[in-house]
C-alpha cells in the first residue's frame, strides 16, 4: 500500500485535483507537477469502451491494431504454454531431473536476455527491429524444433539447441517490449483502456493455446504442433513488418502523426 500509490493522471481524471497534486509532488518538483497538472486539464477525457472499440479516425484504428496485435504476437509465441509443458515434450528423451535442470537453465537464460534487452537494448536498436528480431528468431527455432521432432533427432545436440534458440529469441523482444509498445502507440484519451484490451486479447490467446497444445500434440504429434506454431509465428513477422512501426523517441504529441502517414518522424 505504501509502495504502490494511486496513479496521479487516474486520479485527476476522477475530478479529485488536490489529490493529484498531492500524489505528483511525491514524485517530481511543484514547478514540474504544476505543468503537468495542467496539461492534463486540456487534455481530453477518457474514451468509452465504445469508442476504444471503434476508434473515430484512420491512425487511431491504426494504433489500436497495431498494439493489440503486437500483444498477441507476443502470446502467439506459445513459450509460455511450452514452458509449462516443458517436461511433458522432453519426458520420452531425457530423465525427471535432467528435465528439471534444463527447466532452470531456460528459465535463467531467459531472464538474462530480458535484463539486457531492457538495459542495453531496447533503446539504442528500438521497438520495432527487436519485435522482427524476436519474432524471425521464434519463426526458426520453431521449425528446426519440428524437423527435430519430426526425424526423432537426439536430445543434444539439436533439440536443446533449438529450445534456447526458441526461449532467447523470444526473450529478446516478444518477452519485454509488449508491454512499452501498447502505452507508446495509444494516444492518452484512450491508453489506460486500450492497454487493458490488449492484455485481455492475449490472455485469452494464451489460454486457448493452453487448452489445445496438449490435444494437438496427442492426436497430431508434437512435430506437426510446432511447425503450425512456426506458420502462426510467421503470420505474426509479417504483421510486425506490416503494422507495428517504430515509437522508440516518438513523443505522445508525435503518434498521430507517425499512424497518420505512416511515416518516421524527423529527429
């Protein structure tokens, strides 16, 4: 309760001023909450759901698409589902507790990648090359993990391969940037809803992959999953390539501009 405040803008968009004062000044200087405070006043209200559902102008629709889809590319991915089912896919090939230990070092490599992402990377290369990069990377790993499976390839050195492969590649990119893409691309009158729409989207996409990878993998196989993940993947590279454009140092004054023509803004 003590660490987690009430958001200030939320706040002011309930009427209670003082509050949000208050609230910003625990944050930033009084000159700089003064500003902000103000800026909020001449901003729109929030939108209804109707109207984050059918946004009024072609960048809007465009910023929506883009960020709701770049949300389910992310669940599309399936590492979750594979994560939890990890044991599962390699239980024929290796034992309980080599299957434990490769969990661990997934789970390690994968938080590794995502620290250097947000760290090191994620500004300096932007949003959109690291969606393509994480996204071609899944694409690959996926179908290499198919043919793996597919001509019953031993576990190391080819299948381990193509797991961190698959579980890096997705940590460079699918994993972190989401999450900052949907609040970049929304414009503010309709980001705390269209953020929440997104997440609902890809929830839902992560549990119907859930409830259909261990059915699939019984009555296909687990090779012909993988290599229909891998063209669902591919799917998602060319909506990316398509759709998703770059907001890394795009101010928010700047968004309808960039979804409007479609086009880099000038530095």
């Amino acid at each position: 309760h003590t660490c987690s405040a009430e958001s200030p803008r939320w706040v002011m968009l309930q009427g209670r001023r003082e509050e949000a004062m208050m609230l910003l000044n625990g944050l930033v200087s009084r000159e700089e909450a003064d500003q902000m405070v103000q800026e909020w006043e001449c901003a729109p209200q929030a939108c209804t759901w109707l109207e984050v559902l059918n946004p009024q102008g072609t960048w809007r629709r465009k910023a929506l698409v883009a960020s709701v889809g770049v949300g389910c590319c992310a669940h599309l991915a399936g590492v979750p589902v594979v994560n939890v089912y990890l044991g599962r896919i390699l239980a024929s090939d290796i034992s309980a507790r080599e299957g434990f230990l490769l969990s661990a070092l997934v789970a390690s490599s994968r938080l590794l990648f995502i620290g250097c992402t947000v760290f090191f990377l994620i500004d300096r290369w932007g949003r959109r090359r690291l969606l393509l990069i994480s996204c071609a990377g899944t694409v690959l790993s996926l179908a290499m993990l198919a043919y793996a499976y597919h001509v019953e390839a031993p576990v190391l050195p080819w299948k381990l391969a193509a797991l961190m492969m698959y579980f890096i590649s997705y940590s460079v990119g699918l994993a972190p940037i989401p999450f900052i893409y949907t609040a970049e691309a929304l414009p503010t009158d309709m980001r705390g809803k269209g953020v929440s729409l997104a997440m609902l989207v890809g929830r839902l996409v992560s549990a119907s992959l859930s409830s259909a990878f261990p059915l699939a993998t019984d009555a296909f196989g687990i090779h012909v999953v993988f290599a229909t993940m891998a063209i669902v993947n591919l799917g998602g590279l060319l909506f990316i390539w398509g759709c998703a454009l770059e907001t890394a140092g795009v101010s928010l004054e700047e968004v309808q501009c960039l979804f409007g023509a479609g086009k880099k803004i000038p530095p």
